[in-house]
C-alpha cells in the first residue's frame, strides 16, 4: 500500500496523512499486516493516532489476530467459512431463473415471502440441517396448509439450492438429499354428467362469455387451462380442425370438435374487441384527456375496441353502445402515444387475453369458481377431492371419452399423458373387452412401447389369429 512505512513493530505500519493533523502534526493511522487463507497479502486498519491508537496497541491487535487466526477463529476466516446465506441464494436465483418461468415466478416469490424467508433468510445454506427441515415441514402442516402446498414450498427451496450448486455458490450436498417430501393424494375422479356440464355452461355464460369459451374448449378437448389461455392465432390449423397444443408433457395435436372449434372462431373474433382502458379508476386521467382531445365523452372512451381505432388514418369509428350511427373522431398529435401505447400493449397473438390484453392467469378462476357454487355443484363441508374445479372438466373429458370405449391409450395420448398410468383411473369407465385388459397389463409402459407390444401380437400370431376386440381397439386408437 502505496505511503506505508515501517515501525519497530513486526507487522506494523503508519500511513502519514497529508491533509489530516493532529496537535499540530500530520495524523499517522496504523495498520498490521497479514496473509489470508489464500497466502495473498492483506492489510488491516487498526485506526488513527487521533483515536488514541498507537503503534504498541496495533502490535498488540496483530497478536491477538494472528493466535485467532492459527485457531481458525479469525473474523474474517469466519466470515468466509459462514458462506451465502439462503436469502442472498434466493435473490440471485429470483434473478437468474425467474424470467424463465410463467408469472415471472410471482408464486414462488409469493410463498418465499409469506412462509420461507422467515425462518431461512439469514440462515446459511451450508448449516441448513435435513433434521431442521422436517421440523419446518411439520410446523407447517400444523398450520393447516395441505401436503400439495407445503410439497410447493419445500420444493422451491430444493430448486434453489440445487441451482446455487450448478453454478458453484454452493458446495456440499443438499439437505433435501434427506428428507422425504409430503406425501400428497391429489387424484380427483369426479366428474360432471352430461346434464351438471350444461347446468354450468349456462351459468358461466351468464357472467362471462369469455369463460364460456374457455370452458367450452376444456370440456370438450381434455385441455388444461393454462393450454387453453397459452393458445396462439398460429397454433389453429384451419383447414383441418388441428390445434397444436404446447404442454408441460411436450408438444400434441389433437382435431377438435364442432364445439370447441367454435368456441375458438368466436374467440378469434372476439379478439378484437379488446377494451382499451383496463379501468375508469386507475386510468381516469387519462380517459379525461382523450375526451378533452377527442371529442368522445368519457363513458365511450371507457367502451373504446380495438376495432374502433385506425391508427394508419388517424381516426376512431365509434356507435354508441346504446345504437345511432357510428360517428367518426380524429386521433390528435397529443393522443396519439397514448393509444400506440396501449396497442403495442395488446400486440400479442394470444387468443384469450385479460383485460388491456395480458395474458390470463392459471390461477385466476374466479368466474368458474363463483359459477359452480352457483349451480350447486360445491356444497358446503365437500370434500376438496370432489370439489369440482377448472380441472375437473380435463377429467370429465377424459371420463366420457372412456365410457364411451375410448381405449386408454388413445385418450392418453389426446390429454398428453406421458404413460398409461395417469390415464388408468379411468379404466374402470371402460366397456370390459380384451384390448383394454391387454392394456391394463402394460399400464406403467410409455405409449410407443405398447403399440410395439401389439405390432409384435398380430406378427406372432397372425391378424386371424388375434381377437377381434384388439383389431377393434387397434382400429379405434388410429
């Protein structure tokens, strides 16, 4: 260090300022000086002759140092062995991964917050023990929250320490090597009969039209809703009903019924009558300024689509919603940012989008839910099991499909379901005939597997020689 001087103390050095005096002298400042675990060489301030230190103290402190250091209990030996703390793993996992994720991991920061942080935030990671997360786990189910949620929380906390360990923030192995997670019986098998799906239909219907489609296209394909919500203008094959659906299995294809191809087309259509103005509150400002400049009172501006604008010309074609002719209003310089604003903002080629056009979601079904108490369907004191909620319709799809001989293998396929296995809580539903059985046996085989295991049947034993029940099923399943 650049001014250091020697004293006559091993170690020790003085720095004299040039500007800092002290009873009318230069201030000197001490230091010792020391090599880390490292073998690089460090200095460290003991402070100023103004602050009644001298060259003896530092000598002293040095001493006490370096006895710690050989004990290995020097601060600074102490503070590298602490390691990163959970919270600091967090926050540079929240940078580095969550853009990766759906919602910008908005759940996962959620529960960090509310239940994780806490108890684990100051902790280092290295000192959290299996022994101290069982103990966490059962806190948390004797708060009331269900296996599936405390599996959630548990699981986020692995994620990150596994991936502070792939990018070497973190040695060892994780605690979660240890501890077994919550067991979680999660696996509905009720479903909607044909009269309880038009019931709900009806009334979902009577409170949005939106979630009538979405409702529609579930019930009628087995789709998830976060499929159905992710689905974009060019996923629709028109000519031939197709719709390529990107799940969390990979990528299928399924034709879709009149029904949900409707739903879908009317969904497209719908698309461009996206409200401009998300709420009358939280924009009444600006709704005023595009009055003042417009023209259009404030309750049009409030109803203004995306199919009244024409931004190429400048103008917007409104009709009131209570009828009269549509009349024509110019676009001014001043207002013109404001609504290539909010169409950049509703861009997207998403066919069901919320209000202002951003993407609706998975947890966000309020409609459905308020619907089905409304048609009876939730009871009170119900099991959460049978209570049906969006997923039930994946169930009922699949349901119908078995009762009506859909072998298991094919509505595995439709629903993406990576094996059978998923699929065989409907085969109870099934009309009893040899191909399911046959399927039943291979129920843990992936899908390619059992169309291998059939091709080798009719090989062995010649297409005479197979029952017809499995030709019907072979037949059925293409």
């Amino acid at each position: 260090m650049k001014g250091m001087a020697k004293t006559k103390f091993i170690g020790v050095y003085r720095y004299v300022s040039d500007t800092k005096r002290f009873e009318g002298k230069p201030d000197e400042c001490f230091y010792y000086s020391y090599r880390d675990e490292d073998k690089k060489f460090r200095w460290h301030k003991v402070g100023w002759r103004s602050e009644k230190v001298t060259a003896q103290y530092a000598a002293d402190k040095r001493s006490e140092f370096m006895v710690a250091a050989r004990n290995g209990e020097a601060p600074q030996q102490t503070k590298k062995r602490k390691g990163i703390t959970f919270g600091q793993g967090y926050e540079v996992f929240a940078e580095k991964w969550f853009p990766n994720l759906k919602n910008n991991g908005a759940d996962i920061a959620l529960r960090y917050r509310v239940h994780t942080a806490p108890l684990f935030a100051d902790k280092p990671v290295d000192k959290i023990t299996p022994l101290e997360l069982e103990d966490y786990k059962l806190a948390l189910l004797k708060k009331g929250l269900a296996p599936a949620t405390v599996r959630l929380i548990l699981g986020d906390m692995r994620n990150v320490i596994n991936k502070l360990k792939k990018w070497g923030l973190f040695k060892g192995d994780s605690p979660f090597e240890q501890v077994d997670m919550p067991k979680v019986d999660n696996a509905r098998t009720r479903f909607l009969s044909k009269s309880e799906a038009a019931l709900l239909l009806d009334t979902i219907n009577s409170h949005s039209r939106k979630w009538f489609l979405i409702t529609t296209i579930s019930l009628n394909s087995g789709a998830r809703l976060s499929e159905v919500t992710g689905t974009r203008v060019h996923d629709l094959q028109h000519e031939t009903r197709v719709w390529q659906i990107k799940g969390k299995t990979g990528r299928r294809s399924i034709t879709l019924n009149d029904a949900a191809w409707n739903a879908f087309m009317e969904a497209l259509e719908r698309r461009q009558r996206i409200i401009v103005f998300t709420s009358g509150l939280v924009d009444q400002d600006t709704i005023s300024f595009v009055s003042q400049e417009t023209g259009l009172f404030p309750t049009d501006v409030c109803y203004l689509h995306l199919d009244c604008v024409d931004m190429e010309r400048g103008i917007i074609n409104y009709r009131r919603r209570n009828g009269g002719k549509c009349k024509t209003y110019r676009i001014t310089e001043v207002v013109r940012p404001i609504f290539e604003e909010w169409i950049n903002k509703c861009s997207s080629d998403l066919i069901f989008t919320g209000r202002g056009g951003v993407h609706i979601s998975s947890s966000n079904t309020k409609t459905f839910d308020r619907s089905a108490n409304e048609c009876g369907l939730n009871p009170a004191g119900i099991d959460s099991l049978d209570k049906v909620v969006f997923h039930t319709l994946r169930h009922t799809y699949c349901s119908w499909e078995a009762i009506n001989g859909t072998p298991l293998f094919k509505i595995a396929r439709l629903v993406g379901h990576k094996t059978t296995t998923m699929t065989e809580r409907y085969a109870h539903l099934c009309p009893v005939t040899e191909s399911q059985n046959l399927i039943s046996k291979y129920s843990d085989t992936t899908l390619s597997q059992i169309s291998t295991i059939l091709a080798s049947l009719i090989a062995e034993k010649g297409v005479g020689n197979v029952p017809q029940a499995v030709l019907d099923w072979l037949a059925k399943a293409d």
